[in-house]
C-alpha cells in the first residue's frame, strides 16, 4: 500500500473537538516554528483551565510553555515586548473578561506601537481568549468582549465557530505579524467536527463562511450563535422559510463583501450575536449592510444579542440573558413579514 | 494559655464552617453542583481566627476559597446557602449560584473580586469613606498567595500607607495558586516580606492556629483603628483538596489525600476546648447546617423576570 | 433695588470657559453635600493637568480633594470601595484613554456590583475623562473610548459640547446614584459659552439637545464634533440646505426618541463623530434609526468618525484623522442628492 | 580614581545632551513647540551614565524626561529631532511630533510607554525573547519615581525575578512626580527599598555623578547577563525645571531657577576630565546640536498620506 499523495493528506480529516483542534494548532505551529511559545496561568503543568494546551508542555518544555503568576498586564506586556524582540507569544488569558485587566497593553501597546513608530516594530501576538457564557462562571467571567477590539484599529479579531476554523485560524494567527484577539468560545470546546488533519489548513482572515444557503434572509451569526442560527434556519425551513446563515469568522478583518451580496439576494438581514446588543459588533455590521445595500433592503435590519446587563451568576439565569435559537426563530419570521 | 471564652467562640465557628464544607463537599459527590465551588476546608483557622477579629461595622473583603470569612463575620447560613444553590433566600436574592458573590452590608461584608486582586483597590477606598465619615471601621482584605501578583495590591499598598489608611492585608498562603505551587509565584520565602516594600509591618503567621490568628489580626485591627496604618498578614495554611471541588490535581506534588488535615485547626483549638464542650459544638453545628441546608434546597429559584433587576440604583 | 428672586436667579447666567464650568459644578456639589470628594493625579496642588480643579484643595482641603500617586487602578478601583460605603467620590483620570488601564474596575467593578450583589450595594462614582484629541497628545492621550462605555450594561455616558452642558451634566451626575463615565473634551476647556449660574442648573441624562432645526438632513454629532456639525451646517445654508442638528449629550441613557422624531421629517441621518467609525458609537445610533424610522429613510444613514488608524504624535496630522467640518459638509452634500 | 577614557567617553555624550537640552529650550521659548516637551536637564548623568554601560545591542526603553536616554545608546541627533520637530527625517518617518517616541530596534531603542509604567512588562519581555533565542542580551528599563507606583512594575518585577530574567530597572528618582512630591509617592526613604519585596538586589546611587551610576549598571548588566537575574537600581537627581517646558510648577515648594544645578553632572565629570579636553568637547557639541538642529528645521515634514501608514504589517 502506497504513502498517500500530498493532496490524499491535506483532503483527509479527522473529528476532534473544539479544544483539541486548537491544541493541535499549537503543537504544529510550534513544531513549525521554534520563534513560537506560550505563557499563561496554568498553561503548561495544568494543560490550561480548560484542558486546551495539555501535553504542550511535555513536548515542548518550560522555556516555550510558561506557566505565569496571577499577572495579565505581563502575560500581555510581556508577549508584546518579546514579540518586538524577535519571538512570536502566543499567550492565554483564563478568561477573555480579563482583557480589561490587561487594557493598556492590549489596547494601547498590542494595537498601536506598530503604528507610533513608523512600522520600525512589529507585534505578532497572539492573545488566546476562552469567551462566553458556560455554566455559570459569572459577570467577570462571561462576556463577550470582541466588540471593543473591532473599535481599536491595529487588532485583528477571530471567532471561531468550528473545531476545524478554531485551527485553521489559530493557524493563521499565529503565522500573522499583526496582533490577534483570538475568541475561543467556552461553550464550544467540546464540540465535536471534520477538521483537517494537514498542519497546512490555515483558514485565511477576512473571508466569512456561508453555513448555510436560502433565499428569505440573511442571518450574520458569530460563535455560539452560529449554530444556534442554524437551529433556527432548520425549523424555519419546515415552514418554507429559508435562511441564508453567514458566519463572517473574523471581525477585523471583516468579509462585508461575502454578507451584502447575500442581503442584495434575500433583501432581509438578521445580525445576531452574544456580546450585548448595545453597541456591539451587530450594530457595526448592521450599518454597514444598509450604507452599502439600503435599496436592497425590504425591511430595516435588525440585531439579537444580549440584554442591557451584566450576566448573572446562575447556570440557568445566564441562558436567559442571551440570544436563543428560538429567540433567533422568531425574529426571523416576524422579519421576513414585513 | 488564651482566653478560654475566645477559644471557644472560635471553636464554634471553625466547626460550623468545617460542617458546611464537609456538607457542601457531600451533596456535590452526590447531585453535583451548578458552576464552581472552591473549597476551604482545613482554611478555616485563618478566616474565622480573622474574621473574628473585626467589629460588627468593620468592613470585610472575602477571597473565593470556601465561606468561613463570611460565616466568621455573621452571615447567616441559609444567605450563603441561599447564593451558592441560586435561591431567592440567598443574600443576592437569586441572582448567585456557584461560585458565590454573597454581601450583607449591615454587617461589612462587601464582597470578592471576580477578578483576583481587585479587593486590593475596593479595601482601600472603604478605609477613604471610613476616614471621610469619621468613623474609626476597619477594613480587612483577604486574598490567596496568588492574588497577591495582581499589581492591584501595589497600587493600593503604596497609596495606604502614605496615607495609613486603616486597612488590614490578610493573605491566605495555601503553596498553590490553581497549579502553580508558591515556589514559582514568589521570589521570597514569605508574602510578608513584601511589608517592606510598603513601609508596614508585615507578619507571618500559623494559619492553622485560630487564636493566633485572631491575635495577630486583633493587633493590626487596633493599629490601624488608631491611625497607624496598614499591616500584611500572612497565614500559612495548605490547600487540603483541588483548586475546585471536582479538580483531579494531576499537576500536584504535594498531593494530599484530600481528607486528612495536617495540624487541623479543630485539633489545635481541642488542646483548649474541653473535650465535652467542643463535641457538643460540632453537634450543633451538624444540626444547624442540616437545617440550613434543608430551608436551602425547599426554597424557591428567582424567576426569570430578575435578569432585568438591579441593574441601575 | 430688591435682591434677585429665585427665578430671576436661575434664569441668570455668565459667560465662562468649559473648564471653568465643570469647576463650578465640582465646588457647588461639594458645597452642597459634604459625602462629595475628589481624588486623581494632580488635581489638588496643582489643579489639575488641565486646571479644571484649580482653587478646590484650599477651600475644600486635602481630605476631600486628594493628589494620589500614579495609580489609575486605585483611583477607580478606590472610588468604587468609598462609593460602596457611603460616599460619592469624583475621579479624575488625567486621560481618557487611561480608563483601559483601570479597565477592570471601570468595566467589571463599577459596571457590575450592583446588579452581581443583588442591588445590595450602591455605586455613585463619577469619572472624569479628559477626552479626544488636541495638541499632538499621541496615540496613548488622544483617543475617544466611548463607545466601550456604552457597550457596557451599568455605565452611564455623558460628553458634554458646551460650558452649560459641562455644568449641568456633571452635577446630574454627581447626584445619580449610578456610575457615569464623564467625557470632557480637551479641545473644549477653553471654549465659552453662557451658564447659568444657579447651583440647580442641572442638565438630565437621556435628553439630547437640538442645536439647529432644519429640514434636509438630521446631524447626530457629539462632543467636540456638535461645532463642527453646526460650522457645517452654516455653510450648507448657504446653498439653501437647512441641517438639524442633534447633539445626544448622553449616550447612556441615549435619547432616541428625539433622533428618530427628526430623521422622520428629515428623511435622511448624518451620524458624527470623532472616535473611530468602526464599531463606534455611530454604529448603534444608525442601527437604531433605521430600525425605528427604516420606511421614512429616502437614503442609507451614513456615519463620520475618525479613520481606522491609531492617532499620530503630530499636532498637524491627528486632525487629518478625525472628522472637520468641511468633511461633514461634503458628506452631507452627497447625502441629501441621493 | 576612574578610567579616563571612560570619563572622557562619558563627558561627550553628557556634553552633547546638556547642549541639545539647551537648544530645545531655546527654540521653544523663541518658537513655542507642537506638544508636550519633558525636559530633562540636569538628568544627563544618570541617563548617559546608565545607557553608556549596555552594549549595542542590549535593549533600552527610556523614559519621557528628555532625549539622554536615546543619545548615549547611539542614535542620531537628527532622527530623534526629527520626531520631536515632526520631520520625515525623524525615527518614525514624521509621525513624530512632540513628546517623542524615538525608536531604533537596530541599536536596541524600543520606545516607551506613553502610558507610564508599561516599560516594565514590555522590558521583562524583551528578556524573555532574548533568552529565548539564546542570546545573553540584557535589558535596561528607565523609569520616575513617579511611575514605579504602577502596578505593572509589581507584576514584572515579581515574574521577572521568579524566572531571573536579565533586566535592569533603572529609576530616575527626581524628587517629583508632576506635582507630586516623593515624600507623598514613596512610604519609604528609598524607592530601591522596594527591591527586598522582589528578592533582588537594590542600590541607590548618586545620579549627579555619572561615573557612579554607570559603574552601577555595569555591575548590575554583569549580573542580569550571567543569569543573575534584575536588579533596581535607583539614582537620586533633580527636576531642574518644570514638569514639562512651560510649566510654571506653582505647586513647587522646592523651587529651583531653572538654570542652576546643584552638583551639576558637568562639573562633576570636570573634576575628572581635563580642563582643555571638556572646553573642545562643549565646542563640538554646540556645533554637532547645531547642524543637527538646522538640518532638522530644513527637513520636510510627512505628507498627509503616512497617517494611513504602519496600522499593519
Ligand atoms: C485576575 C484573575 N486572574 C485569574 C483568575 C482565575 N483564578 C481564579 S482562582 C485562581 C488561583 C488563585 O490562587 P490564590 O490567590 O492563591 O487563591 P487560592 O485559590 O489558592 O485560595 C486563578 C488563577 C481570576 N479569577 N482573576
Ligand atoms: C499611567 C499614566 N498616568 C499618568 C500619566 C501622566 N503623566 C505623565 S508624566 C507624569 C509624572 C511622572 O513622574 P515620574 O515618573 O517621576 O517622571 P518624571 O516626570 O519626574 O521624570 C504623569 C502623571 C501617564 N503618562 N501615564
Ligand atoms: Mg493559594
Ligand atoms: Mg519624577
């Protein structure tokens, strides 16, 4: 029996999840590249809070899988000075919540030393952030934070929805020279899929991913409202109603392209997301689909995502504070009525 | 020899406290538990020897690991209970559920940080509103050796002792933070020996030893009641079980069997304690926790209306 | 001649700096209630960076107007814990852009213990932000952060665009038990205006100010974008095109209804501002007009606000960034031949 | 008795610095200046005796008060003017202006926090890197008295020491901090105090002598580079002048004229340099401040297009 072709590997997948794709992600870029390394709380002796980096730091060792102390402003600092030195930190945070606890480094210096200093510096960070709602972890554990990332000009921005995008765009922050805020939802990292088993599956930034095809809206997902939407289309389909579902994958760069052809097609658009409505990346998008698509549009668009509060530290109460996949259904069809 | 009546106070609380723990530690083997519940069993020497050092108004910032701060302080148990189950009988009136945010302003207790360290900050603005409002409240911080890294503790150290602010800095150093064993979080043998850096004293203490606990805490209440600024305490203590109930600590070396307390504060309290006294202590305690317990799991859950709640004054 | 009634004195008002009026707020509410203090870098020996605190360490003492350390943590993570037990303190950040290095605090603290606890706990704390751009501050001194606020459940937002709203907006928010994030522009200290004099002169959250009526297009413009709006908008007269102008002044409450109103006889909406476009404030304003007013729209609403760039060190340069009033005039041009 | 050579070496740079201190001063009086000029005269001798002892391609980042920092690790004149005067000349391509973000990664200048206090997670992990890729480079982190109170100068200094990464951390104690006198920053005599907390070594030195600040970090930079790991290093100096070019420091209760400087660096090195050797070095750098001035005033400024230059890579 002969070795299979280059072709036969990168076709072939395998189905791991969530967690274990990003893992593999790691492992290959690390393999690939001995400039890669990793800090974080827990991160090597632990395998990470949430079971994501096991065994790196067998295979690895200290030097590149640094367990840190309690300290966010060095986790990032400290990767955004190693980074201008020549390495490439890919570094976590136990929760993406605390993303404000390091604000001044991943904000003022990840996003714009680059640019204060003419381009003589470059940043290539990864900061790996576990996010969303899952069992209660509670208010300052459980946001949705991506949105002021996409407001910050000189961050990249992924969220995966799939074990197979979780490494292919791991893969492709990691290989990046810009930094990137790389959401990893907590409540996916079990999620089993197909994902490619070629250490070359890198799925590029900015091209949004159509999950599904129909004709009577648009729905925009991102994270753990992708699946649900496609919950939703499933159940809108036994009534004929078809739902086009678009998970752009990356918030910057943003695929606007991929999502107006689609609401110039169906003429109704649906934005949903986890992170509070108010002033969330829907809001962006939304504006976006009617300053470029307006005498598409047969009804305004309109967005789902979290209500006007903090998230309560109930397993059950959390639920209630976030879009659903009936929530998703029912705009849907009070939308494509109009 | 201690004062026989402190003694026994303690006594009560540290075994109400242990009674909870091996109770909370019961029903998760059995039904589980809803979000995390990080034990502080064999803790419980530091935070009620602590705790009780405070007056009723003194002002209480508890860390995460198990409810003696709390229960020291004079909460009541069916208020925790009522947080950690998610029950409207809780002190935050359904809006907990695991990993707890109880608070009794009537009695100081302020709450956790979420985020480590950020009792660091909030102590020391309670100490601010003490001072501006004449009052002569204490404030204690309490914290694990692994918030202690949070640059939140220097900001607020430096800014309280310039200001002597009336803050007492508690650090519960049980060697680990989550996976990360102490060796490898300080520089220094002691957290103590950071008292320098700050120009307050800085006192290492037994944390299994309630009473000298309670001394050590007594002493820097009243310094910093007097105007004489902050104090670091650390009290030395082990984390007996995981991180969180449920944690299979395949990252420990030091690994206890998760039962056995080496230098039990209640062993160490019993050398004191008549023998006769403290079984009828744990009796009580037994019997008030079941019935805590109970009144808990009966009560009703918020409803769905409370996510709306609260959100602006 | 008989002393002035009370009408007459609160009809009464003087022409003063910006600054001057966000002074005489801080003094009249310390007057007022003696639970009111002050802490920040600088802003009791000094004054204050900017000098807004001048003369309020000598007639309130160092007790109640306190110089920290460089410490922004503390600051606002201080305020919260005196704000927790009985007191209202005023902080001052000496730069907008700082409230990411007191993210945590900002962000999960003030935003979230109340609603974490039950509403058993209060969190009266103002903070002052120095906000925007002027002078050359750089990239880490220049950028407008609001719209993080906003999408943050439990903040309220306040960017005042005249000495009378700087008055009457900080004293409501001294009085409002809840946590305001208050943006004062550094470009407007100087600027003068009439304020009323009286020590009630208390400006409302929630109800945005129409600065011009006009029929052809609705300006929504905030801070130190209103001037330019309204230096627009004289232009656009010219050539007989009547803007109304509406400056929200509050985005937490945000005052929609007053938005809407206009768009619906207007038929065309203008969003600007000087933070960044993308996901900016702007977002959520336009996302909301053609929600509510989609089939009174004749046009998309289009949105002004900085480029997708960090600001540049150079006082010449970080214009070119931010929105002028010629660029508002153009783009409204535009808007209303469509 | 120190080495001459070194003295001589010193005494250039410190010459070359007062005299750009000088002409800055001078232009900004005569011409005003866009943005914010932090002056640091009479601070040439910790910042030249300190930067002189790291080799070319051990890492620096400095700290606003001034360009000695920048000079002695061998940059240009005309790139550092030209950020200051917003020239495409300038080490930013003209996207300078103002307070100055010089860099030049090919001698090690990497810039400074505009926020101060994130120097100290930036510099440890510059550290790491160098340790990473093998190299025995070494980093100097130059910091105010003011912004130690950061709590990212806790949070590096305590991982830094844990993992003995080769830093250096500089503090240029000038007695004030805006208009914050160090008596109200410090609860201690001595920032350096603070390096007990961090178990590593601290050392105060006189800042004015900058053969004494450099044999410091000399020794110091030895340590860091044979796995020693940090060291603080504090230097005691003098704001001579207002917190930025302008300020008119009503707040100040120690006032200086804003000329004279008590134990000038100058004169200190004078004792040690011939007298007829300093006059030619003073001559040179007048002329070298002078044709780099001119130079920079003639250089073009960016054209409006690089605003959309360097967001990414
Ligand atoms: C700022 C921050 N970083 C990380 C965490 C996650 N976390 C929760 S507990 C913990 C370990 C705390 O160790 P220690 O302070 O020693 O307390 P212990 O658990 O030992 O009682 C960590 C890392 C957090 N809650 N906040
Ligand atoms: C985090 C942060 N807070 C405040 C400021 C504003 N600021 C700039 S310089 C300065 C004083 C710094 O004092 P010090 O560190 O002693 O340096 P010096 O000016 O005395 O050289 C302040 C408060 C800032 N740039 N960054
Ligand atoms: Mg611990
Ligand atoms: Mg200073």
């Amino acid at each position: 029996m002969s070795a299979p072709t280059r072709a036969e590997q990168d076709a072939a997948t395998e189905v791991i999840g969530y967690a274990w794709a990003i893992n593999h992600a790691l492992a290959e870029e690390m393999r690939r590249d001995d400039r890669v390394w990793m800090m974080g709380q827990d991160v090597g002796r632990m395998g990470g809070v949430f079971g994501v980096t096991r065994g790196l730091l067998d295979e690895f060792g200290s030097d590149r899988v640094r367990d840190t102390t309690i300290n966010e402003t060095f986790i990032v600092g400290g990767a955004a000075g190693a980074a201008m030195t020549g390495t490439i930190p890919v570094v976590e945070l136990q929760f993406a919540d605390f993303l404000l606890i390091a604000g001044d480094e991943i904000f003022h210096k990840l996003a714009k030393w680059r640019y204060v200093h003419g381009g003589n510096l470059t940043l290539p960070v990864v900061v790996r952030l576990p996010t969303g709602v899952l069992g209660g972890a509670g208010a300052e554990h459980s946001a949705s934070l991506e949105a002021m990332a996409m407001h910050t000009p000189g961050l990249k921005v992924a969220l995966p929805a799939t074990p197979s995008d979780a490494k292919g765009l791991l893969k492709a922050a990691i290989r990046d020279p810009n930094p990137v805020l790389f959401f990893e939802h907590k409540g996916l990292y079990r999620t089993k899929g197909p994902v490619p088993v070629s250490d070359e599956h890198v799925v590029p930034f900015g091209q949004a991913a159509v999950r599904r095809t129909g004709d009577a809206l648009t729905i925009v997902a991102t994270g753990l409202m992708v699946g649900r939407s496609l919950e939703a289309a499933e159940r809108l389909a036994a009534d004929g109603i078809e739902a086009e579902v678009i998970d752009p994958r990356t918030l910057v760069p943003l695929d606007m392209d991929t999502i107006v052809a689609s609401v110039e097609r169906t003429a109704r658009a649906l934005v949903v997301h986890e992170a509070v409505r108010t002033a969330g990346a829907g809001a962006e998008i939304a504006a976006q689909i009617q300053e470029r698509a307006f005498f598409s549009l047969d009804a305004p668009v309109w967005r789902l995502g979290a209500i006007d509060t903090p998230l309560p530290q109930d397993p059950e109460l959390e639920q209630l504070c976030i879009p659903s996949a009936a929530e998703i259904e029912a705009a849907a069809r009070e939308l494509v009525r109009i | 020899m201690a004062e026989p009546a402190l003694a026994t106070d303690l006594y009560r609380l540290v075994a109400l406290v242990r009674a909870v723990e091996l109770r909370l530690q019961q029903h998760i083997t059995e039904h589980g538990f809803g979000g995390f519940w990080h034990p502080g069993i064999g803790q419980e020497g530091v935070q009620v020897g602590a705790a009780t050092a405070l007056r009723p108004d003194d002002y209480l910032f508890y860390a995460h690991r198990g409810l003696g701060y709390a229960v020291a302080k004079g909460m009541e148990l069916t208020a925790i209970l009522g947080d950690l189950f998610g029950r409207v009988t809780g002190s935050t009136g359904g809006k907990g559920g695991g990993t707890a945010h109880f608070v009794d302003p009537s009695i100081g207790v302020l709450g956790q940080g979420g985020t480590l360290g950020s009792n660091f900050t909030l102590g020391a603005g309670a100490a601010i509103s003490a001072r501006m409002l004449g009052t002569d409240q204490v404030v204690a911080v309490f914290f694990g050796d692994g918030a202690a890294a949070r640059g939140t503790f220097h900001e607020a150290a430096l800014q309280a002792s310039v200001w002597k602010l009336p803050v007492v800095w508690i650090c519960e150093n049980n060697g680990w933070a989550l996976s990360a064993p102490i060796t490898e979080q300080s520089p220094t043998e002691n957290i103590a020996d950071r008292a320098v850096a700050y120009g307050v004293p800085g006192v290492v203490v037994d944390g299994q030893d309630a009473l000298a606990v309670h001394a050590a805490t007594a002493e820097a209440i009243e310094r910093a009641r007097a105007g004489g600024g902050p104090t670091l305490i650390e009290a030395k203590t082990l984390r007996i079980r995981g991180h969180y109930e449920g944690d299979r600590q395949q990252y420990r070396t030091d690994l206890t069997d998760g039962v056995e307390i080496p230098r039990d504060p209640i062993d160490l309290l019993r050398r004191v304690v008549p023998a006769d006294v403290a079984d009828e202590l744990d009796d009580r305690a037994r019997a008030e926790v079941e019935e805590a317990f109970e009144a808990t799991l009966a009560a009703p859950r918020a409803d769905a209306g409370i996510v709306f709640e609260d959100v602006w004054a």
